[in-house]
C-alpha cells in the first residue's frame, strides 16, 4: 500500500509540474493508456470549448482529426520517441485560423505509461515573419520601379517611333498599327501582373476544399481549355481543405496551367495531382512540354525575365509571391523534352 502511495504522489507531482509550467500560448493535455484524457492546461480553454471539463475523461481522438490521430498512432506502434507535428493550421472557436507546432511524448510512471501533448502557438510568429517579409519586399521595391521603368519605356518607345513615321506619311500603315496594338498589349499586360504583385487583398482569406477550388479553376479555364486543344487530368486525394484567398489561389494555378500550356505548343493533357501529407498537401501541375533548360531553370523567379516572345516575366514571380503568402512554397522540377511539375506545398487547415 505505501508503494502504491509512493507512485500515485509522484505520478501527481510530475504530471501537476508540466500544467504548472504551462505557457500563455501553450496547451499541454496528458492522456493514459486506455486513451482517456487525465489533465489538460486551462489554457484549452482559449482555444477550444469553454471548459476543460467536456475534455476530461474523454479520448484523446476527438480533439485531432482522423489524419493526424493515425499518424499519432503509427509513430507511437512503432517507437517511444517524442513525436514532432510542424506547423499545423487549426480553426478554433473563434473562428480564425491558428498555427500550432504539436509535440507528443512519453512518461512512465511506476508501471503505468503517459502521453503529454503540448500544442503550441505560433500565430505571432507568424505574423512577424510575415511583416519581415513585407519590409523585405518594400526595400526592394527601389530596385523593382527601375526595372518596371526600362520595361515600359521599351514599347513607349517603340510606340512614339512608328507614331512619327505614320505622321510622316510613310505607306503601309497597316502593318504599322499591328505593331502599335502589339506594343500596347506588352504594357497593358504588364500593369496587370503588377496590379496582381501590388495586389490590396480586398478578398478574405477562408477554408476551402481542395476539389471546389479546383472544380472552380477548370470552369474558369474552359473557353480557353478547348481554344488551346488542352485537356485536364485531376487525380489524387481531393477531400482536403486549406486556408487561402480563393481568388489568389485560382490565380497561381491559372498561371501554372497557362504556362503548361504553353510548354506543350498549346495541346495536350496537364495533370493536376493532389497529395495530402498529413500537415500539408501538395498540389503539382504537370506538364509534358519541351521542358526548361539550366539557365532558365536558375532565373525562373526573375522579375521580367522571360523566354516568351509576347511574356512579362512576372507570372512566376506573382505566383511565388501569392504562395508565399499563404505560407506555401513552390517548388519546380524540369527536364528538357520531357516536361515540367510545378509543385505548390500548402499547409493543410485542421478544423476542430
């Protein structure tokens, strides 16, 4: 009896220690091996429901989704390491969207064995590396204007010369007005792309499924679908949703499309692949096209540079730029005479 006494004293005095220790922006549970919840932090509270009594004694499935609680199982079936979870977007009770990084770990107690999940809150961090980013992006805007200046100034040129010929009376002023229209398309084709770059954000962002926005991205491409004889190809797990402007979203894979079309002379099949990794789902748009060489593969993110003969060399660069706002990533891997993946990586948006 006076062992037992002993364990239960320390199994209380050990597991009290990490809710006593527990951050602000912290939320550590403690669950048991037959998967009931035994002690959570008050700070659930802020987070989720509004007592920790509806958590008590309850499994600890109900709080992950299905996803994350097999990943939780499988690492734990075959390991008694600590298990890291980065970067998880998790909609709380009040309806906005929180970054949590999630570590679960093990504690044994006499013979009794403990989980302790501690989910931690990184939305300010967030935030601040997001502000960082705009600073960063505004000291380069100096180095920006003066490329936008040399680009339009280019065609204006261009423009103001055949505008003096015609004045001057030349013959075949036709052919003249082509080239005007022409010049005039490369300008107005890119104000657009640096209205997209300089972008207000009017739009909120919200969750969405992975197969709506893509439903939406398809209609959206149809007329041209069938002017360039291309076809789409979507497979993959599609039951996924994540937190983003759909209009921006509809827009980067627009440009990746577009530009898969235009690797394949304009027909063919892109292939649009979902796979959700559990905190994260990628989304590739492939293409088999005539592929990117070295040097161009090194420049892609270039503003302005561009293989195109009527480009502007910031479809890529407004892409990467929306993406890296939702705190994604792309990423492209190209072989010459084969083909391209665009790859998008975007956090996966765990509603609780």
């Amino acid at each position: 009896m006076f062992c037992d006494e002993m364990i239960l004293e320390k199994y209380q005095s050990e597991l009290l220690n990490y809710l006593f220790n527990a951050k602000k922006d912290c939320i550590t549970m403690i669950w048991n091996e037959e998967n009931d919840i035994i002690l959570v932090t008050k700070t659930f509270e802020n987070y989720f429901a509004d007592s920790i009594d509806t958590v008590i004694n309850r499994p600890w499935q109900l709080i992950f989704p299905d996803h994350i609680v097999q990943r939780i199982n499988a690492h734990f079936d075959q390991s008694s390491e600590t298990l890291h979870i980065p970067w998880l977007i998790i909609t709380c009770k009040h309806n906005a969207p929180t970054y949590f990084t999630i570590t679960i770990e093990l504690m044994d107690v006499g013979s009794e064995r403990f989980y302790i999940c501690t989910m931690t809150d990184h939305t300010k961090k967030h935030q601040l590396e997001m502000t960082l980013s705009r600073v960063e992006k505004l000291l380069l805007s100096a180095q920006l204007s003066a490329n936008i200046v040399h680009e339009i100034k280019n065609p204006l040129t261009s423009i103001k010369g055949f505008l003096q010929l015609i004045q001057a009376g030349v013959e075949h002023r036709e052919e003249y007005f082509q080239v005007l229209i022409n010049e005039i398309d490369k300008i107005e084709s890119l104000t657009y792309e640096l209205l997209q770059m300089a972008n207000p954000n009017k739009d909120k962002k919200q969750s969405i499924s992975v197969e709506k926005l893509l439903n939406d991205v398809i209609f959206l491409m149809k007329t041209q679908a069938t002017m360039k004889m291309m076809t789409f190809d979507i497979v993959g797990d599609l039951d996924v949703s994540i937190y983003c402007n759909p209009n921006e979203m509809k827009q980067v894979l627009i440009n990746l499309i577009l530009n898969g079309a235009d690797a394949m002379d304009r027909k063919g099949t892109i292939t649009i692949k979902v796979e959700n990794e559990g905190d994260l789902v990628k989304i590739k748009v492939i293409d088999k096209g005539h592929g990117m060489s070295e040097e161009t593969m090194s420049r892609i993110f270039d503003a302005f540079y561009t293989t195109k003969e009527n480009g502007t060399g910031l479809g890529l660069v407004v892409t990467n730029h929306i993406i890296e706002k939702h705190h994604g990533k792309l990423s492209i891997r190209s072989v010459e005479n084969e083909g391209s993946t665009f790859e998008i990586q975007l956090p996966i948006i765990l509603t609780n």
